[in-house]
C-alpha cells in the first residue's frame, strides 16, 4: 500500500524508534526505509519527537548539497521563488537554494558589558543592541533571536543544530580573563553557521582580535588608527543613505580589509593607503561596525545609515522560507486593542464630575465596533490610592464590572499596587521617584510581591470584577514594563499570556525602523510579549504624569496613524495596534487624539483579534519549525495559533488542492501571504499553475 502511494507521487513519512545510544542502528534503519522510496524519522520508543536519524546534511556546503536519498521522488520541480520586478527593490532579495529538512532559523547573540555607567549597563536582554535595533529585522525576515550573556554563563561546548548564526551583539564588552576562549570557540564555529560582528570588534587584546580575523580571512590588524588624512570612500553600495546620508568621519577607523569574495557595502582609504571595510558580507557571515551601521541624531534616536533588511539577509544566506507572519490573519492586517487601567478613576476635565473611565467606556469601547483587552489597578479599584475618597471602591468596582459584562471586552489585570519597576536591580529604577502607587496607610509599603502583584489581582478581577466564566486572559505589565523571568514564568504558570514593553514609535517625527521593536524578548527560557506598538504617554513626550493638565503634548497621540502607514509600506512591519491608558479621557486633546485613530482604523481594511490572541499568535511564531522538502513543498509545524506564512511575491502560489491545512493565499504588496485553517502540520506546495479548487 504504501508503494501505491509514493508511486502516485505522495511523500511517505515512516516513523520508527530505536535504542538513542545505537546511532548506527539508527542510521540502518533509516537506510533501509529510504531504499524502499520512502522518508525516514528514526525517534526514540517514548515517540517524544527526538531526531535520531538521518543525519541532516552538512551546512557548510547548503548551496550545493544535493537532496538526501532519504527524499522521494517528487514531481519535476518548478521555479524557485525568485525576486519582484526591480520597482522595489528594498522589499524582497534574491535567493539561495536550502538543503531538505529542518530550516535552521535561530540566532544565538552574546551579548553582556559591565559598563561602570549605569546607562551602558548592558546584564539584560532588553538592554543589548541587538533587541533595541536589530531583533526586529531579523524576526521579519523569518529569524528568532537567543541571547547568551558571555559575563554568567559559561559557552556551550557544541550549539544546538537549530542556530543558523553567531551574532556578537553592537555592546558586547567580553570578560579580560575570557577573551581567549571566546576566540577560539568563535574560531571554532565558523564552520556550519554564519557570524556576524554587529557594532565592533569584540576583543581589547590587538592580537587576539588580529588572529580572529585572520582565522575568517581578513586583511589588516584590526588595530586602530590614529591618523586619518584624505579620507575618502572608495567603495558605497546602493544599500548605503538607508534613513539618514553616509558621512565621513575619521572616528572609529580600523586597519580592516574584507576577505576575498565579499561583497563590499562600504569601503573606506586614506592619502596614505591605509584601508578600512566597516560594512559587508562575506561567505561566513558579515561585519556592520559602527560608525557606519548607524546614525545618532541629537536626541539620541538612531537611524540605519545601510538597510538592514538587505545586510541580515544577505549575510545569513539569503535564504527565501516561509516565515511564520504576525501581521497578518486570512491575508488581513491585525487590529487589536488594549488598555492600561491607569486613569480609570481620574475626574475628566472633558464632562466635569465624570470620572475618564466613564467617558472611554461611551467614546471609544462602546462606539467602536472593535474588540477590547481591558486591565484594571486592583489597589485603584478598591479605593486604596493615597488620594482616594470614601464611596470610591463602590462606583468604580460597579463600573468596572459593567464593563467587563461587555461580550466584546477582554478581561485582564494591570497589577495590585502598579509597580513602577519590576525588579530593584534594573538600570532604570533612578528614572522613578517611587516604587509604586502611593497607597494609604497602613498598606504603603515598597517592593514587588509576585504573586500579590500578579496572581493576587488576577484572582480579584476574576472574583469581584468579571462576570461568571468570563476569565482573566492576559496581564498587563506597569511601570517601566521590564519583568525579570521570576515574574514571567509565574505568568505562564497561572496560564496566562502577558503584554508589555517595547519602544515601537515610528513616525513623521521618528522615521526610522529602529523605533519598530522586537515583537518578543526572550530570557532564560521565558518570553516577554512586546506592545505592537507604544501608548499615548510616549507619543505626548512623557511631559505630564497621568493626571497632570499642563502639558501641551497631550494629543501627540495623532502621530500613530502615520506610524501605522509607515509600518504597513515598503513592508508590513507591525499589526495596528491602539494601546492606551483611561486617563486619555482627562482632557479633550488626548480623548480627541485617540477618537481619531479608531476612525482611521475604521476605513482600513483590518482583521481584529484580541490582545491575548495577538500574545499567543506571537509566542507559537517562535516556536514554529519550518522543514524544506524542496523548493516548491514546505512542510509547517507549530501549535496552530500562528496561522499566517509570508513569502516574497513571486510567479509563484500555494497549490491548494496539493497543499494541506492551507486555505487560500493574498498577494499584497511585495508580499504573498499564505493562510492556514490553524492546523498544527502544514504542508504547502507552491506552483504557477495551480489547479481547480473550491
């Protein structure tokens, strides 16, 4: 039978287990099942999904390694997906060939400084170079990113097969005493897996730099030089004056020659010979070493000076993958929505003796033909803020419950006490003059409490706000939004989502990608979901705490719109996302600021889903494995949530009659957008002709 159907041309998969200490079993055994015609999976007897055999080619030889004898016969293969027409040419690159099997798609980062200036303390994740500018692109191109902090944990002797790449992250400081090692393991692992030098050369040591780049093929020392005379550039590629004009300066200039069969981004001379490549690709990786990565304007916003999208591309391979899509759902851009339950309690200014939360309630949730994620401040809703009157608690527990009776409210929590910082030990605690909101006493005290912040005001929501079997779905991070992986992990163990963080701004006034943040940070085996996009309180400048009238910035909230049409052309970089707090209602500005986005949101055509939907869809993203059966057929495996691929635009479209769990495909833009029914495996077969289908 099972001839029968490799013969009319349908891949057969045998699944088989043996003893995970026998690898040459395994490896029999898989031979065996390919000479019958069909693909082996040599498991272990528990049938866990470990991968025993056979063995995935080598990656060193991606571009030329011919299919493994393990792959039937497929039908004659079709064209590659390849580039649009050269009307755009920033949107999609060209393409290199994959080996069959499991598309290696992470990005292992070290990262970590211990800069005596708080403000360059880099100990986190979120503080590293990559996360600020880089993830972002990275993620859009089909990549996910690990971080590895080189000043606490030792390096891992062999890395997993899943890396495609070794990134040294733009702040990288590595330990003195462990420079040497990091040489030699980075030495190591360039055979297999691209690296990449993101910002600088990453060792104080003028000679262990020098035989680093002299083990990748490198000219020159590496060394610093100190007298630049007659500068000039002799090599600038098109991808160069991305977001702000290339300037010349003699700062930052190394004795540094690319490797023979680089492509050359930016090459740089002076009067007497001396010669520095800060920018390009070469057949292990690439450097982009600042100053020439990036811009810094005045205001400490930076700009990319090279188009990312084309240099992480290009330097991982260029390889062209399905990539699991978070902007996109039935080829439709996102909507969502959510708000801070910060304000819920103010007096508006708008109605005077209406309360804020009154007024969004009537103007914008229930107007607004939208889903709504809705978070409350337990301790504001109970009446225990410092400043808070007798009779608070009664009304605004009433009012909070009317509105979580709404079928088209989401319900989640925004803390107990509303920490300002999550952790004592963040960079950033000296940018607040408290801990938390101001509680009467004897309930004032400081400090984060976990499970009181977290599980504590959950089970109050639930208990005294939702109505019955309407559950809390996700939890809002306050404050400063940087949760350490303690707090995290007791989210996902209460079987929440969580939301927060991220500094994605883009607009007029910051026209630059590198105010599109990654849509998660991960750390320590946790992961933060990050706001699509940021709320009002950064878009007025941070002028005005909640409540304070006298800012004049206070409908700055308008500059969204044109961010959410910056992120939707030349590529969709993000959903819309509306986020904001109750306390847009205190005065008409920020209130007619935000009424103006909804109505924009009105007229485009956009597919809404909830905060935690968005939160889940981005989580199953990450753990999306993609397996290249050959040029034209994927195999897509994830939990179901993440339902959207994206693919460059090309002659070619899902065979839907072929295909399996895919239920139609959208071209839009330089972009085609394939769409499943949620199926946890899908197999996606692409052609010029598809067939007939319902």
């Amino acid at each position: 039978i099972l001839r029968t159907i490799s013969q009319a041309g349908v891949p057969v998969y045998v699944v088989d287990y043996v003893d995970p200490a026998d690898t040459k079993l395994a490896e029999a055994t898989a031979r065996r099942i390919a000479a019958e015609g069909f693909v082996p999976f040599i498991s272990t007897v528990e049938l866990d999904g470990k991968f025993l055999a056979p063995k995935p080619p080598k990656r060193a030889a991606l571009a030329s390694a011919p299919a493994p004898k393990a792959v039937p016969t497929l039908p004659p293969a079709l064209p590659a997906v390849v580039a649009p027409p050269a009307a755009a040419p920033r949107a999609v690159l060209p393409a290199t060939p994959l080996p069959a099997g499991e598309v290696p798609r992470w990005i292992f980062t070290l990262f970590g400084n211990a800069e005596p200036d708080v403000e360059d303390l880099v100990r986190w994740p979120i503080d590293s170079g990559t996360a600020m500018v880089a993830q972002m692109s990275l993620e859009w191109l089909g990549y996910e990113v690990d971080y590895f902090n080189v000043h606490t944990h030792g390096l891992p002797a062999e890395l997993d097969a899943k890396y495609a790449a070794i990134l040294l992250d733009r702040y990288l400081h590595i330990p003195r005493a462990k420079e040497a090692a990091v040489a030699d393991w980075l030495i190591a692992q360039q055979r297999g897996r691209k690296v990449i030098f993101f910002g600088a050369l990453p060792f104080t040591d003028d000679a262990l730099n020098e035989r680093v780049l002299k083990a990748f093929g490198c000219g020159g020392t590496g060394r610093s030089v100190k007298s630049v005379t007659g500068l000039r550039a002799v090599t600038t590629a098109k991808q160069l004056n991305f977001e702000a004009p290339l300037n010349l300066t003699p700062v930052g200039f190394h004795d540094l020659r690319a490797p023979a069969g680089s492509e050359v981004l930016l090459s740089l001379a002076t009067v007497d010979g001396a010669q520095f490549d800060p920018l390009f690709i070469a057949p292990w990786g690439g450097m982009l070493l600042d100053p020439y990565a990036l811009f810094r304007r005045p205001d400490l916003d930076e700009l990319w000076l090279v188009d990312p999208f084309y240099f992480f591309h290009a330097a991982l391979g260029r390889a062209v993958l399905p990539v699991p899509d978070t902007t996109t759902r039935d080829g439709v851009r996102i909507f969502f929505s959510h708000i801070d339950g910060d304000g819920f309690r103010h007096v508006s200014s708008v109605e005077p003796g209406r309360r804020s939360g009154e007024l969004i309630v009537e103007r914008v949730i229930k107007k607004y033909p939208f889903p709504f994620t809705v978070s409350f401040i337990e301790a504001e809703i109970r009446g225990l803020v410092v400043d808070q009157k007798p009779g608070d608690a009664a009304l605004l527990a009433r009012q909070a419950r009317e509105v979580l009776a709404l079928p088209k409210v989401e319900a989640a929590s925004h803390a107990y006490k509303h920490p300002f910082y999550w952790n004592a030990g963040d960079r950033t605690v000296r940018d607040y003059k408290r801990a938390n909101l101001l509680l009467a006493e004897p309930l004032n005290h400081t400090g984060v409490e976990l499970r009181r912040e977290i599980e504590g005001s959950v089970r109050y929501i639930e208990r005294e706000l939702c109505p019955p079997g309407k559950p809390v779905k996700i939890f809002l991070w306050s404050g400063n939004c940087r949760p350490w992986p303690e707090a995290l992990r007791l989210v996902r163990e209460l079987g929440l989502e969580n939301m927060n963080g991220g500094e994605t701004a883009m607009s007029r006034k910051r026209p630059s990608v590198t105010r599109v943040s990654a849509r998660a940070l991960p750390w320590d085996g946790e992961l933060q979901i990050t706001a699509a996009n940021e709320n009002e309180n950064i878009y007025r400048e941070r002028w005005a705490v909640s409540g304070d009238t006298e800012s004049p910035f206070f409908g700055g909230f308008v500059l969204a719109e044109d961010g959410f049409e910056r992120m939707e052309r030349p590529r969709r970089l993000k959903p819309v996302n509306i986020y904001f707090h109750f306390y847009s209602g205190d005065n008409l500005a920020s209130l007619n600021a935000l009424t103006r986005l909804f109505e924009w949101a009105l007229k485009q055509e956009l597919h809404s889903i909830t905060a935690s939907d968005y939160a889940r869809l981005v989580r199953d993203a990450r753990a999306t494995r993609v397996f290249r059966q050959s040029d034209t057929r994927w195999t897509l495996v994830n939990s179901g949530a993440l339902r959207t691929f994206r693919l460059p635009k090309s002659a070619l479209v899902p065979d839907l009659a072929a295909s399996r769990g895919v239920t139609g495909w959208r071209v839009s833009g330089d972009a085609l957008y394939v769409h499943t029914d949620g199926s946890p495996r899908v197999e996606l077969v692409l052609t010029e002709r598809p067939g007939a289908h319902l």
